[in-house]
C-alpha cells in the first residue's frame, strides 16, 4: 500500500507504478494528479468521502467505488463483540520458559520414590561416578528408568549436576570410606 497526500511524479515515479498494478484513487484536486495515480484523468470529479476509482490490471477502464466510514466507537464495538467470543488465552510464555522442554513448564509432581533408589545410591558409590548407561546396564534397566533414576538422585544431592560427555560427580563418600 502505498498512500500520498498530494500525488507528485517525485514521490509517486514509474517503478512504484509499475509495481503496483492494483490502484485506488480517492478525490484529487486536478486531471493532473489523477494521471499520477490511475494514468487517466478521471479521479479529479469524484465527490469525496469515499468515493474512489479502482484501476485493476485486467481492465481498461477504473471501476467507481463507494468506501463506507466507520468510526472508532464503532471499530471498538466490533473488535470487543469478537474478542468476548474467544475464551481467554493462557498468559504467553516467556523466553526462558519457551526454552524448556514442556514437562518442566508446569509445576512438577511429586513421583512416588522408584525401588531401586537404593541399589542406584550403593552402585554409584562403589563406582565413584555415575551415569544413565551405568545404571542402565548393571539394574538391567531401560534407559528412561536410569535417566530418571540419575535425576533423583541429583535432586538428592547425591550426584552432581550434567557435564557434557562425562559421568556426573557422586557426591558422597565411597561406600568402604564412610561406613
């Protein structure tokens, strides 16, 4: 859209014009400012308010219009009617919550304490070091159980938190130091 208080071959140059095949001339004051906009004398005897000449790229000749006014009161009268048809959105989420993984955007449940807690606690003592694959492959476990079970016990404090591409730091003493 391209719109002018006064058309001016300055502002309104050829190269506009031939990137806009669709124009819309409100009234203009002289046959040389309707050249401007349409190329055709024509828009200087519209009657204004509203009335317009439509040049489209498919005919030869501007089709008249007739654009309706319609005021703010009544714009906010529509824009209220249809947002009162919309049920309420969720307040939108911030960068930092987009970036987490959906399961930690809601408040966490409390899970119940997996049975092997204390079997995973001694094996990561013994070994100093602790790991998904570890546990996976001395609990004969699925993956997701030792990744959630390497969870529980950073939230523990038992284990340290992730270091990319190495076994996480227990925390505690080995099993022989301690007890």
């Amino acid at each position: 859209v391209v719109a002018t208080q006064r058309p001016s071959v300055d502002v309104v140059t050829g190269l506009i014009k031939a990137n806009f095949p669709s124009r819309i001339s409100f009234a203009v004051s002289t046959s040389i400012d309707s050249r401007v906009v349409l190329d055709m004398a024509g828009a200087e005897q519209l009657l204004g308010r509203g009335d317009a000449l439509y040049m489209a790229p498919e005919v030869a000749k501007p089709i008249r219009l007739q654009g309706s006014y319609v005021s703010d009161e009544e714009i906010e009268r529509v824009v209220n009617f249809w947002k009162e048809q919309k049920p309420k959105a969720n307040p939108p989420l911030s960068p930092v919550q987009l970036r987490m993984p959906l399961a930690w955007r809601e408040e966490p449940e409390e899970e119940p304490e997996d049975e092997l807690l204390p079997e995973a606690i001694a094996l990561v003592r013994r070994h100093n070091r602790a790991s998904a694959a570890l546990l996976q492959r001395r609990l004969r476990v699925s993956y997701n159980r030792a990744a959630r079970l390497i969870e529980l016990l950073e939230r523990k404090g038992i284990v340290g938190p992730e270091e990319q591409g190495r076994s996480r730091e227990v925390l505690l003493p080995p099993e022989d130091e301690g007890m």
